[in-house]
C-alpha cells in the first residue's frame, strides 16, 4: 500500500514538474512520509520512477501462464499485454508518464533494463507453445524481444498522436510489419 502510494506519488510530481525538476524530499513530504521510509521501499530516483514497470511485467506474464496451452506464441503474448489497459490509469495520465518515460534518457535506458527482465519473464511462458527444437529457447527469446519492441514502438506512437488512437491497433499494425514475409 505505502509502495503504491508512493510510486503514484512520484509519478504525479515527475509529471507535473518534471523528472529532472522533482526531488525525493519533495515525494517523501507529499506521501506523507519520511525520506528514510521512501529508501525502505525504493533504492533510488529512477527506481522508484519506474517500478510500475516491474510490477507490469510480473502482471503480463501471470496473464501470460494462464493462456491456452496450444495458443500461438503471438496470439497469446497479445491477450497478455492487455492487462495493461486494465491498470488503474487515466489516459491522460498515461500519455503523462509514458512521455516522460520517453523524453528522459536515464527513464528511457532504465525502461529498457526492466523490458529485458520481461523478456526472461516471457521466455519459458513461450517456448513451450512453440515446436520441438535445439533452437527453441533462442526462438522464444526473439519472439519475446519482438514483441515487446513492437509494444514500445506502439507506445511511442500512440503519445506521437496524442493517444487519440487505440494503442493495441498500433501494436496490432508493429507485430503486422514484423511477421509479414517479405
């Protein structure tokens, strides 16, 4: 609880003030609490900035386990991500955080650390729905980093045109280009 009002804390001063422009004193003092009890639950800035993420991914792959077993690898990674229109987000505040997830660069590497655990997260979620081979897990691993590339690029897109459009059709449209043969 504590975690979650201060995750939601920070996110509201980041992008209010911005990320470079908030310090920890300032989302300590407005949860409510100590800069001592932000460090129990946060290592650090970025950290605290994005564990939703963390936290997405450990969602993603839960919805992910409970797919049909035969499901195709695509098919059921794209019915996982949908748990994230089900977080409790307006989508202004979405298009908020997602901006300054993407124009800061230590969010935008930091971003991409948590995306490579999603991918481990993933991995052995996919590679038993696809077929027998030496060459599975390497399979699954691009399949996983795949997708969730196609995930950024839709997000990118979706904030690029002001999220007046349905972010599941741009991924939609990103796994489209990656697939089709050429």
């Amino acid at each position: 609880m504590v975690r979650s009002l201060l995750a939601r804390t920070a996110v509201e001063l980041f992008t209010a003030k911005g990320y470079d422009n908030t310090t920890l004193e300032e989302v300590a003092a407005a949860a409510g609490v100590s800069r001592r009890t932000l460090f129990n639950y946060f290592r650090n800035k970025e950290d605290l900035a994005l564990s939703g993420l963390a936290e997405q991914g450990e969602l993603i792959a839960a919805r992910l386990a409970e797919r049909p077993a035969g499901e195709d690898a695509w098919a059921a990674l794209r019915a996982a991500f949908q748990v994230l229109e089900e977080i409790d987000m307006t989508a202004e505040g979405r298009l908020e955080f997602i901006t300054l997830l993407f124009g800061n660069d230590s969010l935008r590497a930091g971003h991409a650390e948590k995306q490579a655990r999603w991918q481990d997260l993933f991995v052995p979620l996919i590679e038993p729905r696809l077929p027998d081979s030496d060459r599975r897990t390497l399979q699954a691993r691009a399949i996983a980093a795949a997708a969730i590339i196609c995930l950024q690029a839709a997000n990118e897109e979706w904030v690029r045109q002001g999220g007046q459009v349905a972010l599941f059709d741009l991924y939609d449209t990103a796994v489209e280009a990656i697939r089709r043969p050429t």
